[in-house]
C-alpha cells in the first residue's frame, strides 16, 4: 500500500501472511439508523480492550467521521467492529513505525457475502473512505463494476478491459458485484481470462488498490474454489445476512423521515404484515432494503396521486401532505410493489 499520510511507512519488512477474519452478522443485534448503537470505541471482545482503551480517537481523529456514518445504518453491528478493527490496526501500526518498530504489511483484499439489498455497496464505499484518510489509499474512491464491465467478446478483449478498470481503480477500491458470474460460462468463458487478470494485477499492483468481490453467498463460496489462488488473497471476509422484519420496518421508517413522510401506524402494520409472507416466500432472492426503498417510493407516488384526486380546489394540509396510509402502500399478486 502506498505510504501513510502523517505518519510515513517505511522500510517495512518481508509480507507475512495475512490472517483470515470472518465476520458474521446477528439477526438479533438490531440498531435503528436513527437509535444509538453501542460506541464503537468501546470494546467489541475482552482480547482488544486494552487496545482500544490505548487508542481511542482523539477529537479530531478521520475515523469519527466514518464512526458518525456508520452509527446512522440499521444493523450491521459485525461490520462496524470490522471497521474499527482495521482502524486500529493502521493506527497502531503507524505507531509502531514512529518507534522504530516494523510497521507490519497487512493485505486487505475482501469477500462480501449477502443477498441484494444487505448494504455491501454503502460498507464499500465506507471501507474506501477509511483506507483515504488513513492514508493506505492515494484517492480512496470506488469503481463499481460486474461482470458486463470485465468481460469481452473476443479473445485478449477480456483482458484490456480488466485492466483498464484496475487502471481506474488505482489508489481506491474497485468492487466487482455478483463476481461468482466471471466463473459461470465454463473453461471457454472469457470471465475465466477476466479473473487471471485480476489475480495477476493484485500482484503487479499490490499495496495500490484493494479488491472487494461481493455477491450471494452460496455462489461466491463456489467461485472461491474455481481458482486456487483466490481464498488466500482475500483474508477479510464478511457476512451480510438480511435483515429482520423490525430493521426492514425501521429503515422504512427512516426513509420515508428522511423525505419528510409519516408512516401511519396502519400503514406499518400493514408493511410488517407483508414483509413477512415476502421473506417467507422469496426466501433467498428477497432484495431487503432495496425492496422496501421500492415500496416507500411506489407508495409516495400513490400518495400524490390519492391526494389530488381528494383534493381538486384547495390545498391538503400540512399532516395530509405528510401521511403514508394503507391505502398508498400496494403491491400485485406477486407481492411486487404495485406503481
């Protein structure tokens, strides 16, 4: 990785190799992006206490930017401790080179496992924002890409086309969505040219860019195992589970707050009902926030609508113009938002 801001990395010695963090999400642990979830300063487990006891951000420390980010999601408490976690690794390792210490060479590629919907994108765009202002990153931006984006349509196209994204990606994250799909086509399939390329350039680009792969996480398990060389190159790998009813209902809540809509208790009871039969019945392709997004936007647009065909002459009230009733929140047989 390029060299720290402030506080420079040098004559770090030979790589070691990176150890495997797994992390996964509990269904119960549910914050609301509005509630208080617990202090991210504060110990996640007794073995780093005295760590973060010795550590803890100054006032104008980077991370209590990203700490105020994070603090507004639903959920994700797993994620957030991963966060603070890396955090305290760069700071500590600064630390240690200001004292004379080897600095330690830490690879920070990652897998993201979880259905559409779970928040892998928001904890990329996090994860690059961090890396910038702890200067492991020169721009800590993101280049979002799938397979679409890699993958050519003749032999040696598949190839220029990855790296000149790795290209774009230089100095920041690049996160390839739905990655599993680069090993679908078979031996033939230039998504397999697309993958070798990308092996190749965490080599010829190390420490200049970090690689996010995402998708389901049954698939992405498969696509592991079509390259030997994969899982040893990702040694941070997260678990996004999806979300409890009460965190679709409370991010629910939040968009439509953020928007300046009321959901009527009706209204919720409503939405709580359906989500329930959607998760039930769509099982593994429920979208989670995504869906509710679309339901709350659906219903905004019914509103719009209800209200002017209510109110022809005059103008409706503040609180009318406000209300999400039950009426306005629709779906068809399908259980798809009806818009």
């Amino acid at each position: 990785m390029p060299q720290m801001n402030g506080h420079a990395a040098s004559g770090a010695k030979e790589s070691r190799p990176a150890r495997q963090i797994n992390v996964v999400l509990r269904h119960h642990e549910t914050y609301g992006l509005g509630a208080s979830a617990p202090a991210l300063v504060e110990p996640v487990e007794p073995a780093v206490a005295p760590l973060k006891a010795a550590v803890a951000p100054p006032a104008t420390d980077p991370y209590l930017e990203i700490q105020k980010e994070m603090d507004h999601m639903v959920g994700m408490e797993g994620v957030k401790s991963l966060i603070y976690e890396i955090y305290a690794l760069l700071l500590i390792s600064q630390m240690r080179t200001e004292a004379g210490l080897s600095g330690g060479a830490q690879v920070y590629h990652m897998i993201f496992k979880g259905n559409p919907g779970t928040g892998k994108t928001t904890i990329a765009r996090i994860v690059a924002k961090l890396f910038q202002k702890m200067g492991l990153l020169s721009k800590g931006h993101l280049i979002e890409v799938e397979r679409a984006d890699l993958v050519g349509e003749y032999i040696g196209h598949t190839a220029q086309k990855t790296r000149d994204l790795v290209k774009k990606a230089l100095g920041g994250v690049l996160f390839v969505d739905e990655a599993y799909s680069l090993a679908r086509g078979g031996e033939k399939d230039f998504g397999k040219e697309a993958i070798d390329t990308l092996v190749k350039a965490m080599e010829d680009h190390r420490s200049q860019f970090v690689l996010i792969l995402a998708g389901y996480p049954l698939e992405i398990e498969h696509f592991m195992l079509t390259n030997p060389g994969l899982p040893s190159r990702f040694p941070i790998q997260i678990d996004f589970p999806d979300y409890t009813v009460d965190q679709l209902i409370q991010i629910a809540e939040l968009m439509s707050k953020d928007r300046d809509y009321n959901l009527m208790p009706q209204t919720i009871f409503k939405l709580r009902t359906h989500l329930m039969q959607e998760k039930t019945a769509t099982l593994y392709s429920f979208s989670n926030a995504r869906y509710v997004r679309n339901l709350i936007e659906k219903a905004i647009r019914h509103q719009a609508v209800r209200l002017l065909g209510q109110y022809s002459s005059v103008s409706p009230g503040r609180q009318e113009l406000m209300s999400i009733r039950p009426e306005d929140m629709r779906w068809d047989g399908k259980g798809k938002p009806d818009g």
